[in-house]
C-alpha cells in the first residue's frame, strides 16, 4: 500500500514525467474510487433517456451501479442499484419504464425517487423498521443542456462550477440550436482490459495517433485519403483545458464533416445550411471555423466526445485493469431523418465494436496497460513532456487554458493535474476551483 506522499511524486508537471504505476496499482485505483468517483460529478445520462415519468436507465459511478429514473414530480433521481436489506440487485435491465423497482429475495419495494414504499409480509416489519430512513441512496443531481451528471458528495460545488470554462466548449455541441439535442436509442458497449484512464486521455488530446494508429482505417472510410488530408498540421489548431476538462481540435471547421460524409455530401450541404442560425447563437468562431472540425473531447474524468462524428461515451472503470465503455449517438432534435442516419452510419462505421476505429486504440490501451507492469519496466518514467509548459490563460477568444498547436501532451497533463488534485485532496478546500 502506497501513501499520498508517493503518489504525489509520480507526475512531474515541469518535465510531464509519469510514474507507471497509476495505470495498474490496485491502491491506486481504490483511491481513484474513494477520493475520484465518489465526489466528482459524473455524467449518467442524456434527458432524452429519462423522457417520461418512470422511464429508467441503469449506469455506473466508479463502480457502483445506479438507477437513473424520472420521478412523478417530474425530477431526475440517481441512485445506488442495491437493496437496502441485503444488497441484491433490485433493477437487471438497461433501461426501460417502471411504477417502482422490487427486489427478487424477499420483496422490497423502491419508488422511482428511491423511497422504500413496503415489503412482502410487511406486518412482521411492524416497530421494528422506519421506512423512511431505509430508502436507497440519492446522489445529487444536475443537469447541463440536456446532459445529466450525477454526484455522491453533499460538499462538492454546484456543476456549473464544476465545469468551469468548458462550458462554452460544450455548447457547441449541446447549444447549436433552440430545441436542443437528443441521444438515439440504445447503446454500444464494449469491455477492454485496459485503465479506464487511457481512453480518458486518448480523447482529451491524443492527435499524435490519429495518422499513425488510425492510418488504414482513416483511408479506408475516405476513400484513400491520408489523415492529412482531412488533419493537416494547422499551427491556429489548439488544445483548450480547463478544470481537467479538455478539448483539442482544428479551426478549419470542415475536417470531420467531410471525413463522416465522404461519398455522400449531403452531411456538409446540412450543415453549411445550418451555420447561419448556429452563428447566432455561438457566434462565427464556434459555428462556422471550431466545429465541422477534427475535434475530441473529455469531461473530467471519464466522459469522452467527438463533436461531428457525435459518439458521446464514458469509461466505466471495472478495476486497474479493466473497463467499460459505454456509447451513444448524439443528434439535435430537428434534425431531419436522412441526416440522422447519416450521423447514426457514419458514428457505427467509425467508432462502435466493428467501427474501423474503435479496435485501433483498444489494442493499444490494453497492451499499455499490460507492459507498463514489468518490474523493471515500472521504474522507468513515461514521457508526457511534448509542449510542456506552453498553455496559457489569456487568450482573447478562447476560454481556459490554450496551446497552440493541437500536437501536444498538455491537455493530457492538464488532466493528471486535476487527478491529483481530487486523490491528494482532503478536502473541497484543497481542490482549486478553477484550474
Ligand atoms: S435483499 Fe432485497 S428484499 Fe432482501
Ligand atoms: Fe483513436
């Protein structure tokens, strides 16, 4: 068992120096789900999944199993998935609508809110139970454009906060227009044995890979172009990060748009259409040069996206060295139905179980996770240091920290700053409220 005193000294900010271990020590990953999971806000769900009063989903935070349903009242709740007499499971499905959930073993009754309605032979209960402190646990619950995040620590700043200055990052995908968006039905789900962490930090600023790991199968869907065709090595392209959340992307706003159309244009005819009245709401920078971009995207700590390609997914730790991914299709809800499909083929063709990208990156997380093991092996540090130190606060058009251009290591480090930030903490006071 380690100590916070060493955990301290395995990432070296100034030379973006990282200590292998975080990728498969077992104290490690406990903390992670004490002093991490347990009190960051996590995404669970889109609003459109929980539509109608009784609508459910089930998901994780860290690695406890939650229920996240729409209540009578109208509210959202999330709360644990686990009878409060003996611990079984009371909800199996996925998702789906229900008056309340029952336990198999021995008939306790959960409301949608959480509540312990009653039992099976309750009479025997009688003085010898209070319903109303046996209910199952509620996290709390907020809500940003659509997105729904949960959060197990009654002292954690509001998710406003939270999110900070990425804030206006996400609006440019939740916010290009007045109805908003919506998630398609259903989800894809795929296991790795790999570090949840190595998904996380892929997306908030791993362009390095894209035209070495994804080289065949990017030429493959664009039909024989090279990635820097569609990435080229814009010096204006940025990592932004702010409060461990990044974003890295180009300014050319057509990368991704031509890369999920090619062969059928009509995907960037949609949306040249539609820039005029996304201006309006996100002005010319985000709606007509950021997004159409090559772009991806993480949520401390575990909730990824590609703005365009539109896979929205979390990473579900299941240990050191295994997690889940879970994703879904993000859509705006005008959209007309030929361009949803457009959107739902062009994310299944790239990135789900048979997307030819999805098993590029998995291959190579979960082979990192393994050698990152070795004895000897775990003494030497990992590089991390390209760019190191170049970010900066004070751009005069985007918010956060910025880093131009988007070939760097720094979001990825911006990341393992918030990290530490969270598992070294004792409390909120130790944590920066902005960072
Ligand atoms: S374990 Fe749920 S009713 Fe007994
Ligand atoms: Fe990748």
């Amino acid at each position: 068992m380690g100590n916070i005193e060493e955990l301290k000294g395995m990432i070296d900010f100034k030379n973006g120096h990282i200590d292998r271990r975080i990728f498969w020590e077992d104290w490690i990953y406990q903390l992670e789900l004490e002093k991490l999971f347990a009190k960051s806000w996590l995404f669970v769900a889109h609003e459109s999944q929980v539509k109608n009063t009784g609508d459910f989903i089930t998901t994780y935070m860290g690695q406890d199993n939650v229920i996240v349903t729409r209540h009578k009242d109208g509210a959202i709740h999330v709360f644990t998935n686990s009878c409060t007499h003996r611990g079984n499971r009371i909800c199996f499905a996925d998702r789906g609508t229900a008056r309340q959930f029952t336990c198999n073993y021995h008939g306790w009754a959960f409301g949608t809110n959480g509540d312990l309605l009653g039992m099976h032979e309750e009479d025997h209960y009688k003085g010898h139970i209070d319903k109303s402190k046996n209910g199952l646990q509620n996290a709390r619950v907020e809500t940003y454009k659509g997105l729904v995040f949960a959060c197990f620590d009654d002292e954690a700043p509001r998710l406003e906060e939270f999110l900070g200055d990425f804030r206006w990052y996400l609006d440019i995908i939740l916010d290009q227009t007045e109805e908003g968006t919506e998630f398609l039905g259903g989800s894809i789900r795929n296991m790795y044995n790999a570090n949840w962490k190595f998904g996380a930090e892929n997306f908030i600023g791993d362009s390095l890979h894209v035209g070495w790991t994804h080289a065949s199968g990017a030429k493959a869907v664009s039909m024989g172009h090279e990635v820097p065709e569609y990435m080229p090595v814009d010096p204006s392209s940025f990592h932004a990060n702010a409060n461990g959340h990044g974003w890295e992307g180009g300014i050319d706003g057509v990368g991704t748009l031509e890369l999920v159309s090619s062969g059928n244009p009509r995907l960037v005819q949609y949306f040249e259409e539609q820039r005029q009245s996304m201006a309006k709401r996100l002005g010319d920078l985000r709606a007509r040069k950021i997004y159409g971009s090559v772009i991806s995207a993480t949520v401390f700590p575990n909730f990824s996206f590609l703005p365009g390609i539109n896979t929205m997914r979390t990473w579900l730790p299941k240990g050191p060295r295994q997690f889940e991914l879970r994703a879904w299709t993000m859509v705006n809800k005008n959209m007309p139905d030929d361009i949803r499909e457009i959107v739902q083929n062009a994310c299944a063709m790239t990135f789900s179980p048979s997307g030819i990208f999805e098993m590029d990156d998995g291959e190579n997380w979960e082979n990192s996770t393994i050698a990152n093991e070795g004895f000897v092996t775990r003494k030497q540090h990992l590089h991390y240091g390209l760019r190191v130190g170049t970010s900066r606060r004070d751009d005069p058009e985007l918010p956060g920290n910025i880093s131009r251009p988007m070939y760097s290591d720094v979001n990825q480090l911006a990341f393992y700053q918030r990290w530490i930030d969270f598992l070294t903490a004792e409390s909120w006071d130790d944590i920066p409220k902005v960072r």
